[in-house]
C-alpha cells in the first residue's frame, strides 16, 4: 500500500467513524495516530512529521483569531438569556400579525436580526420555537411550513455576521492562504481575516434573508389557507415606544459590533470583546442579570468553546498525518487533472461538502475538509474571501438537510408530539432550495461577495 492509497483510507475510515457516533475530537486525533502507527511501521509515513505538531497546538491556543469564538458564544448565550428575542418577537407580531403570513414575516425578521445579534444557531431555533411556533399552530398555520420558517430562519447565524462559522474558517484559510502562496513559489503580506469574511458576508446574508421573506410573501399569496392573519384580539397594538424599546437595543448593539469592523475601529476579536460587554449591559437593562445568570452564562460558554478548541486539536493532527502519507499532493494532482480547471474543481469541493453536510457537523467539515482542499483551490487562483463564504454559504445546509440536519433535532425537541418529523422535514426543503440558489447567485455575480471588502479596501 502507497502512502496516497493510506491517505484516502484514512480519509473514509474517518468519515465512517464519525457516522458511526464516536465523539469528534477524540475520533479525529486518534484515528489518525492509529493510520500515523501503522504507516511509520510500513514504511509510509516519517513520524518526523510530529515533531512539528508541538507548535501547531501552541499556535492554536495562542491563537488571537480563535478568541472570538467564546467572546461571541459569551454574547449570544447573554442574550439568549436576557429576553432580547421575546420583546422582539412580540412587538413584530403585534406590527405584522394582521397581514397572512405576517406571524412567519415577523418570526424571519426576528432570525436576521438575533443571526446579527448572537450568531448561535442552537440557541436561535429553540428560542424561536418556544415563542413562536405554539402561536403558529394554534392559529392554523401549516405545520410543515410553521417548522420549516423556524428552522431555516435559526441558521442565518451561519451566514450573517457576527458568525462562529466564519470566525473558524477564517482561520482555517489563513492558514490555507499561506500554503497556497509557498506552493506556488510566492510570498505577500496579504492574507485573509474573519474580518475580511464578515464583510464579504454581510449581503449574500441580507439577500438570503430577503429570498426567505420573498418566499412567504409568495406562500401568503397563493396559499393563504396555510399562513392566515391573526385576530385583532390576539395581536394588539404595538406603540412606538415599545417598537423602539424592542429594537434599538439589539440595533445598537449590531452597530457597536459590526460597525467597528466596518469602519477598521476594531478586529473581530476586539469587536467581539464589545460585543460580549454590551450584552451583559443590555442584560442588565432588562434587569435580567445576576450571579444565576452569568454563572449559566460562563458555565454554556466554557462547554461549547472547550469543545471547538478540542475539535480544533484533533483536527491539526489528522490534517498532519494527512498531509504526511501526502495528501494534499493528491489532490492538488486530482484537481490539476480535472477538466475545466479552477472551475470544475470548485463545483466538486462544493458537491462534496453539500452532501457530507447530511452527515456531518459544520464543524467536522470546516476542520477536516477545508484544510484538505483550501490550498489547492486557492493556488489555482480561488478568492479566498469568495471561497470561504461560499463555503459558509454550503454549510448553512448543513443545519436543514436531513437526516442529521442540527437545526432540525435543535426544532424537534420543542415541537408537540403532534407535528410528525416528516412534516418538519418536508417544511426545510423548499429553504434548502433557496440556499441553493443563493450558492448560484454567488456563483455568478461573485462581486456580491468581493465588492463590498475591495471597496472598504480589504
């Protein structure tokens, strides 16, 4: 066995373990030191490759980048707490609900700007389907469509910034960038950042968001049955006042966050730094902050960082050993070879990742496929700030496309025993088409990604 032929095998017993259930971390680091034993016993991997694997996990660590992920966390998980969504969601029902699908309007509007806001999908979809989703049935709103809105709208903190999705691959493709650049015999201080990726995403995620209203406005049409208005008697009115008390918080902190990376005030880390600040402000606006809080606050923070960071380890050691039986040489031979060059190779890596997506979390993916394929597109002539938000763009599928879509399981578990899993499926796929569409749009129009970052000067 060559090393090219270990290099796939580990490649597909990875991706077979991880299917299989066992956890992430521990299954990326140590089926790779298992292929890494076996192949320093044949004679096709030179265990000298470790010796470099000390400084990539001090890297990591003191990584400034990666600091964003729980500043950002620490953020959403305060307003997760603090409120922010159901004063939202009350005064844009209390605004929209007398129109047909004005309660599904109000619940996408909601989505954007907690996405702007949080960033956390988990937290988004479950927050909206306590709120929102009793009402929608209630008032005989389509099942499949009521948890289809829902699910859909909780993962535009995917692709609206501030996003984890984005902070992690704008790592990944620095990194990649760099390898890129040595591969093709070329050095320049330009590099990609999360800031660069924020920018770049902040229309394509806009757009998304304006496909998604355009499509219940379309449904409200043709199918009113399915999205009726909700009585006067329900919804109330809405006062200015409290219209304003709703939104300029979250509005304001949506400015502090994204606007100083914007202007070039703050890095994301820094902006992050604010950002987790002004929520703990606004959570002590609403008088929702205490010692409680800010112990569950701290303790969801811990849990979910340790466990990118964790990932994050194990996934520098398989793209070691993978890189070690040569790799990376195989697939940059695979794509030089492929016809139709930068473009075909693109269209596959992004087929790949799309259906790896129906098994795989985003994370798995942004750590062992992007690493893998990054500096090869990107030494083919690929803008990495249009690459990784199409990257971004495709694994916001990930989160809708059953059987193991996050956001669907995140949605099942509050939705009533009523509601079958079929209908919640069948509710995802017409904003799994969108995105799709979206991923085309910015196939083709590529400036609607890059215009934004050139003309800031990124």
């Amino acid at each position: 066995m060559g090393p090219e032929f270990m290099a796939v095998l580990l490649f597909v017993c990875l991706c077979q373990a991880l299917m299989a259930g066992f956890p992430v971390a521990f299954t990326l680091g140590g089926v790779s030191l298992l292929f890494a034993g076996v192949g320093s016993l044949t004679g096709t991997f030179e265990p000298s490759f470790f010796g470099a694997l000390p400084s990539r996990l001090f890297g990591t660590m003191n990584n400034q980048t990666l600091l964003a992920v729980p500043l950002f966390v620490f953020m959403g998980v305060m307003l997760e707490k603090s409120r922010i969504a159901e004063d939202l969601l009350d005064a844009m029902s209390r605004l929209f609900g007398g129109l047909r699908g004005g309660l599904a309007i109000s619940v996408c509007l909601v989505g954007a700007l907690l996405a702007a806001s949080t960033g956390i999908v988990g937290a988004t979809v479950v927050t909206l389907g306590l709120l929102a989703l009793p009402t929608m049935l209630r008032r005989g709103y389509d099942p499949a469509l009521a948890t289809g809105t829902l699910a859909a709208t909780g993962t535009l903190g995917q692709i609206i910034p501030p996003s984890i999705v984005l902070v992690l691959l704008g790592d990944v493709l620095s990194s990649a960038y760099q390898q890129a650049q040595l591969r093709m015999g070329i050095f320049s201080p330009k590099t990609v950042t999360v800031g660069d990726l924020f920018i770049g995403a902040l229309l394509p995620g806009l757009l998304l968001v304006g496909l998604y209203l355009l499509y219940l406005i379309g449904m409200a049409i043709f199918k009113p049955k399915a999205l009726p208005a909700l009585p006067a008697e329900e919804r109330g009115q809405v006062s200015v006042a409290q219209l304003l008390t709703s939104l300029v918080p979250p509005l304001l902190l949506i400015m502090s966050v994204l606007g100083s990376i914007l202007a070039g005030i703050a890095t994301p880390t820094e902006a992050a730094a604010v950002g987790a600040l002004g929520a703990g402000v606004l959570a002590a606006f609403k008088r929702q902050l205490n010692l409680q809080r800010v112990r569950e606050v701290a303790y969801a923070t811990t849990e979910i960082s340790a466990m990118v960071f964790l990932i994050l380890i194990g996934a520098s050691i398989f793209s070691l050993v993978f890189r070690g039986f040569g790799g990376e040489d195989l697939i940059h031979e695979v794509f030089a070879q492929l016809p139709g060059g930068a473009f075909t190779a693109t269209l596959l890596v992004m087929l790949v990742i799309f259906l790896l997506g129906f098994i795989l979390d985003f994370i798995e993916i942004t750590f062992v496929v992007v690493p893998i394929v990054g500096p090869v597109l990107l030494a083919m002539g690929i803008d990495p700030i249009w690459l990784g938000v199409m990257i971004a763009l495709n694994l916001q599928t990930s989160f809708l496309t059953p059987p193991f879509g996050f956001s669907l399981f995140y949605l099942r578990s509050v939705t009533p025993s009523s509601v079958p899993t079929a209908a919640i499926y069948r509710g995802v796929l017409p904003f799994i088409a969108i995105q799709i569409l979206m991923l085309a749009i910015a196939a083709l129009w590529p400036g609607l990604i890059t215009w934004l970052p050139e003309t800031l000067g990124r």
